[in-house]
C-alpha cells in the first residue's frame, strides 16, 4: 500500500514539473526530491490539484492532522505545496496533543536524541520551544506531541526548512 502512496504522490510532483509549476518560481531554495519507485508516470496521472492546502500561502510546511492523530504533511514552495506524506502525530490527549497554529523553525539537530523518552530523532526539525519536532519516526504510531515522518521524508524536511521558516499545523476531521 505504501509502494502505491509514493506512486500517486510523486505522480503528483512529475505532472507539476511537467507542467512547469516548479520553473515558474523564483524561489533560490533548492526543492528536496521525492523518493520515488519509479521514474515513470502512470498514464493517468492525477490532476495537479489533487492535493488541498488549507495553511497560509506563506508557509513553508504544512501539516493537516485528522481527529485520530494521523494525516498528511506537505513542504510548500512559494505558496504551492509539491511533497504531501503521511505523517502522524500527537495521541489527542493534552499531555501529548501536536500544537495546532503558524509557527517558526527554532532549530534543527540532524542526528537528536530524546532525553525524555530514550528514544532517537533522527533529523529534528523543532517548531516549538517545548520540544515539538518534525523528525523521523514511525507513521503508524501516535507520538508524544511531534510529527512523526518516513526516514526519506524527514531528510527532505529537514534540508528544506530552514531556521525561522514558517510552519502550519491545522486540524480537520
């Protein structure tokens, strides 16, 4: 099923380069590639609009989390977003619930370590002073506030954004 995801997103990604969404833009950030299982676009590749940004155009991350603690996290490149992944996040309690608002990148540590869980944070990405993180972990667990990303996925998200980006966590569902 996983295999299939990646197919339809980085479908997505080759019909907006195709489209020459990505030429269009004046951006001087490099733009992280999508691990992909095949180079070749299926022949019905879905429309460029297949996925929906709620977040500010201005953001550089955008994060939609539904009621179960699971959902979607997409980078965003001059108000488009071009890499949408699976992520999950904090169990919905308010211990551990992910922080919903416009934040900015405080820091990023390529190779962390949880003090408070014993546990790694391969590429962390804090958004938050209280430790709330995009980082590498798995999607099919809730976390304890973070936003848990694929290992190919985190690395994009970590070279991508940047000390003082913009982040957007919304919730939906």
């Amino acid at each position: 099923m996983r295999g299939k995801k990646l197919l339809v997103v980085a479908a997505i990604v080759l019909a907006m380069a195709a489209a020459g969404t990505f030429a269009a833009t004046a951006s001087a950030d490099p733009v992280p590639s999508l691990p992909t299982v095949s180079q070749a676009a299926p022949a019905a590749a879905p429309a460029v609009n297949a996925v929906t940004m709620p977040c500010a155009p201005t953001v550089r991350a955008c994060v939609i989390m539904r009621s179960t603690g699971f959902g979607t996290a997409m980078l965003v490149n001059n108000g488009v977003p071009y890499q949408a992944v699976e992520m999950s996040a904090g169990a919905p309690s308010p211990e551990t619930a992910t922080p919903t608002g416009i934040f900015s990148v405080k820091r990023k540590v390529k190779d962390d370590w949880s003090k408070e869980f014993n546990a790694p944070m391969k590429n962390s990405v804090y958004f938050t002073n209280q430790g709330h993180a995009f980082h590498q972990g798995r999607v099919d667990w809730l976390s304890h506030g973070c936003v848990h990303l694929e290992p190919a996925n985190a690395e994009a998200f970590f070279n991508y954004l940047q000390v003082g980006d913009s982040v957007q966590i919304v919730q939906q569902g």
